[in-house]
C-alpha cells in the first residue's frame, strides 16, 4: 500500500537555497527518518483502525438513533461526541501550529497536519507536548496542485472523517525584487495563499459533506492587511484586485502579469491581494452552499501575531522592530498561543457556527464579526475570482 502513496519527489531546502530529493523511506508520501518511521506509522495505522472502529460505531448508532456522531454509551447517559477531526494547513509553525496545539489539549480533536516539512512539522508538535495520538501529519505542499491533490487522496485513503478543514498556511515575499513561481507557474503568493487553498477546499467540500459530526466548518485565514477600510490596510502597498486581468492572465510574469490586477511585481502587496481572495472565496463558498450543506465558512482576523516565521523573508531591522511596534504603539500584537486559542474558538466553539463571517477579537480577546472593506465583500468580484480561479486549478 504505501508505494501507491509514495510522491514522484519530496524536497527538503537546504539551508533555505537548494534542496535534495528523497525517493524512498516515505510513508503517507513523507520522508520519514528511522526513530520517526516507528512512531509515525504505527500512530498512523492505530488511528486508521481505531477510527474506523470508533466511525462504525457512530454509524451504527446512527441508523438507530438519528443522532449523528454522539457515542451514547458514555457514563451516566451521558452524550459524547466522537473525537473531531481537523485538518489544518501550514500547522508546523505559528497561528497554525498554535491551533493544533490548542485543539490537541482538549483531547476532543485528532489534527492533521497538514504540511510541506514532515520533519519541521514531527519536530513542532514534539516540541509544542501534543500527545501522539491526537495528530498525524500528512505532506501537502500548496505551491504545487499535483502535491493537493495526492494530498487529498491519501488523506481519502486513511479512512479518517473531514469535519472542519482550516486553510491557514501562508507565504510572504516582502523584499523580492522579482517574482517567483508555484509548479504550475503562478505566482508564488497567490499561487499559495489562495489557489492551492482554493483547490483544496473546493475538491474537500466532498469530503466535509460526508462527515456525520454536528457542526462542519471550512475556515480560510484572512487579515486586516487586506481590508483597506482599516488603519493597517492603508500601509502601502495597499490590496487591491483591480479588473482582475493579471489572475485572468495566470499570473506567470510571461505573456500575463505576476500580479492579480495586471501592475508590476511587488511582494508584499501580492500577500495582501491573496488575502483579499481568501476573504472573498470563503463568502462565495458561503453564497454557494451554505443553504444545501450546512457547512459553517468563516474567515478571521486572528490580530497581530509579529512573532511567527511569515515575516522570515523581511529584513532583519523589520523583524526586530516589528515585534515591539506592534506591542506598545499599535497595541495590536497577539502572542502565538492566543491567536492558536482564537482560531480554536472558530474551529470548535458551538456558538460560533455562523456561516459566512469574518471573526475578530476586542482588546479584551472577546470575539464579533468584523466588516470587511469594500473590496473584500464585493460579491461580484468574489464570483469572478471564483470562475476564474476554478480555470486556473484545473476545476472548469
Ligand atoms: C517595505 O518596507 C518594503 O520596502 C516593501 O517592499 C513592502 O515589503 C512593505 O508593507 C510591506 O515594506 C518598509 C519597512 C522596511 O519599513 C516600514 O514600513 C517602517 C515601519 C515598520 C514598523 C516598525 C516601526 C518601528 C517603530 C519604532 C518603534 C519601535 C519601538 C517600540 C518600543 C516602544 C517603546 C515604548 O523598513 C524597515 O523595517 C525599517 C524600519 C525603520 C524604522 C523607521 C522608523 C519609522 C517609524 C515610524 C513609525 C511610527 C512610530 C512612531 C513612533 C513613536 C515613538 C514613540
Ligand atoms: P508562519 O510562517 O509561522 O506559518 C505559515 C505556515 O504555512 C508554515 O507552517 C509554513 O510551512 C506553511 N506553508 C508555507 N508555504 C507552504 C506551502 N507551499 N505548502 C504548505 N505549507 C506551506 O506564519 P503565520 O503563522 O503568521 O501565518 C499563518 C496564517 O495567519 C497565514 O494565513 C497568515 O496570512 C495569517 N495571518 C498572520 C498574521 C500575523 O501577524 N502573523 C496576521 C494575520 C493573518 P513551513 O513551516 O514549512 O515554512
Ligand atoms: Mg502593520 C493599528 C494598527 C496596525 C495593525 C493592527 C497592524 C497589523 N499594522 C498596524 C499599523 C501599522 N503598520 C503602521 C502605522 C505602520 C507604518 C509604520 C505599519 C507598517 C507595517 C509593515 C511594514 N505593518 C506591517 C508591515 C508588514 O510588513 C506586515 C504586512 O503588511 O504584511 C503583509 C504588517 C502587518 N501589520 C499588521 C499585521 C497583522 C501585519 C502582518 C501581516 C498580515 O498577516 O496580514
């Protein structure tokens, strides 16, 4: 079986510039070192049994009792839920790895992670005390489509139930002078952020629809940068999607340009634009099937978190001012673990099933759902991202 799951390559950078390719001593399509082979498989193929066991129960009781996912054989009579299961990607560092650990210590959720680092990812989660059994990393790299959709099928192939996929990784190029390319050849930030997510999410709405737990979520991470109705959304370079011609153009810097409203190149205003996408696919998934499937689709604010590795390509005067301007001027500085409770909170938390909201949290960390900008509820511009986007991945 694991050969079928083995990936063409899998690189690990080194030193951040070249990087070498495994091919073999791969499960779940990872590289995995000897002492992790042990650990990681038999967790793996544990969870597998142990959840198909837990599922069939569920089912059974189902057909019986009409209750989906409540285990009525607790003590007391008492109704539990089965454990929730969440996909989260770029969970081997910052907001994302804060969220699974969050999630892991209530012991309700099993995570997986979903990341392009096995190493990076086993080493966080060790680090981070997440208990074996709460979690299994799975190797998904968002800048190549081929790498989502071996994703998804080996995920398929675990036997594990989707109940709430949160699409959190990220990358930003501040400083890039020139842009850089995903493997199909769109522009790294975009490519990323928001088209590897976009064909995740989209081809994982099957698997969410399946899943018999009670309140099934589709979280995409969004930002204040991208909202240009907020002081921070006005420090240029400020987003901005134009007429659309450069995603239209597939954002390969060759016959089109890199960027999504056709102007030159510029890093840090492509991150901002991806954001504005992931704000506006997440509305127009909500407008698309809300009402059929009961799915709960939020986005977030999650505040300042100047801490995490997204600001590794920004100069090293950046990093280290950033940390305290955001502490002690702008006040809106968040460490990791508290923004992991947040976006917790949107995964798990029964009151905030509300679909199609964008959450943020006051200064005293209670949340409410945050007005986007103009632009980022603009519900004809979230169509056309959406049409042109389902072109781009291969999905129309
Ligand atoms: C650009 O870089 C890139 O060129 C562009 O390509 C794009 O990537 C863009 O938006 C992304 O960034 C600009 C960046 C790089 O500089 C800035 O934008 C400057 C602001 C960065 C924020 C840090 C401000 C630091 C403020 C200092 C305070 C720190 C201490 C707090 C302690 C508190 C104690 C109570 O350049 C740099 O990063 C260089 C940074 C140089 C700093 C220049 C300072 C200007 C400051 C203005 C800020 C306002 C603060 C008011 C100060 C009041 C003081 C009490
Ligand atoms: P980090 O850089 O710490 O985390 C980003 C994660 O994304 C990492 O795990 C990274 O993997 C992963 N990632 C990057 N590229 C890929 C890829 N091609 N395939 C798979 N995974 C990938 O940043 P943050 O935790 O800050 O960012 C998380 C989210 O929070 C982002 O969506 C960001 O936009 C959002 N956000 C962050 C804010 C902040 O202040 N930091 C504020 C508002 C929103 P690896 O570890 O291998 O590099
Ligand atoms: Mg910004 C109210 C103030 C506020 C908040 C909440 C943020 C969040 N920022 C604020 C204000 C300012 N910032 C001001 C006044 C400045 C000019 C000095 C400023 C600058 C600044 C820079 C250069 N801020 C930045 C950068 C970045 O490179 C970050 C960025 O834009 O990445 C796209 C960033 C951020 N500020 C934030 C947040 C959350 C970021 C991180 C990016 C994100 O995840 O969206």
């Amino acid at each position: 079986m694991a050969a079928s799951l083995l990936p063409a390559s899998f690189s690990i950078p080194k030193e951040g510039k070249s990087s070498v390719s495994l091919k073999d001593s791969t499960f779940f399509g990872l590289p995995l070192s000897e002492p992790l082979k042990a650990d990681f498989g038999s967790s793996a193929l544990r969870y597998k049994r142990e959840f198909q066991q837990r599922v069939c129960v569920v089912r059974a009781e189902t057909v019986a009792t009409t209750t989906p996912a409540v285990n009525k054989s607790a003590p007391e009579g008492k109704k539990t839920l089965r454990k929730g299961s969440v996909v989260i990607t770029g969970a081997s560092s910052g907001l994302g790895l804060a969220t699974a650990k969050a999630l892991a210590e209530t012991g309700k959720w099993h995570i997986i992670m979903a990341c392009r680092d096995y190493l990076k990812a086993a080493r966080a989660a060790k680090s981070a005390g997440m208990a074996k059994e709460n979690y299994t990393i799975m190797h998904l790299d968002l800048a190549s489509l081929d790498s989502v959709r071996q994703f998804v099928d080996t995920f398929r192939r675990s036997g594990m139930p989707l109940d709430v996929l949160v699409c959190n990784a990220a990358v930003y190029l501040p400083t890039a002078k020139e842009p850089t390319f995903t493997a199909e050849g769109f522009e790294l930030s975009v490519g990323t952020n928001h088209l590897g997510h976009f064909l995740l999410a989209r081809m994982m709405l099957e698997d969410l629809n399946k899943s018999d737990y009670p309140s099934k979520r589709l979280i995409i991470v969004g930002s204040i940068t991208g909202n240009t109705n907020t002081l921070a959304g006005n420090v240029p370079p400020k987003a901005n999607l134009g007429d659309l011609r450069g995603l239209a153009g597939g954002l390969n810097g060759l016959n089109s340009s890199a960027m999504i409203d056709g102007g030159d190149f510029d890093g840090a205003k492509a991150y901002k634009d991806s954001k504005v996408c992931n704000m506006l696919t997440m509305q127009e998934f909500h407008r698309r099937y809300h009402e059929e499937t009961g799915i709960t689709f939020a986005s977030l604010y999650p505040g300042c978190i100047a801490t995490t590795g997204l600001f590794r390509e920004h100069i090293p005067l950046f990093r280290t001012l950033f940390p305290p301007f955001q502490k002690y001027i702008t006040k809106g500085f968040v460490s990791e673990d508290e923004a992991g409770k947040r976006l917790a909170q949107v995964v798990s938390e029964p009151s905030l099933t509300k679909s199609g909201v964008y959450w943020s949290w006051n200064k005293t960390s209670a949340s409410f759902e945050n007005q986007l900008s103009q632009e980022a509820s603009d519900a004809e511009k979230a169509r056309k991202v959406w049409e042109i986007s389902e072109k781009l991945v291969g999905l129309a």
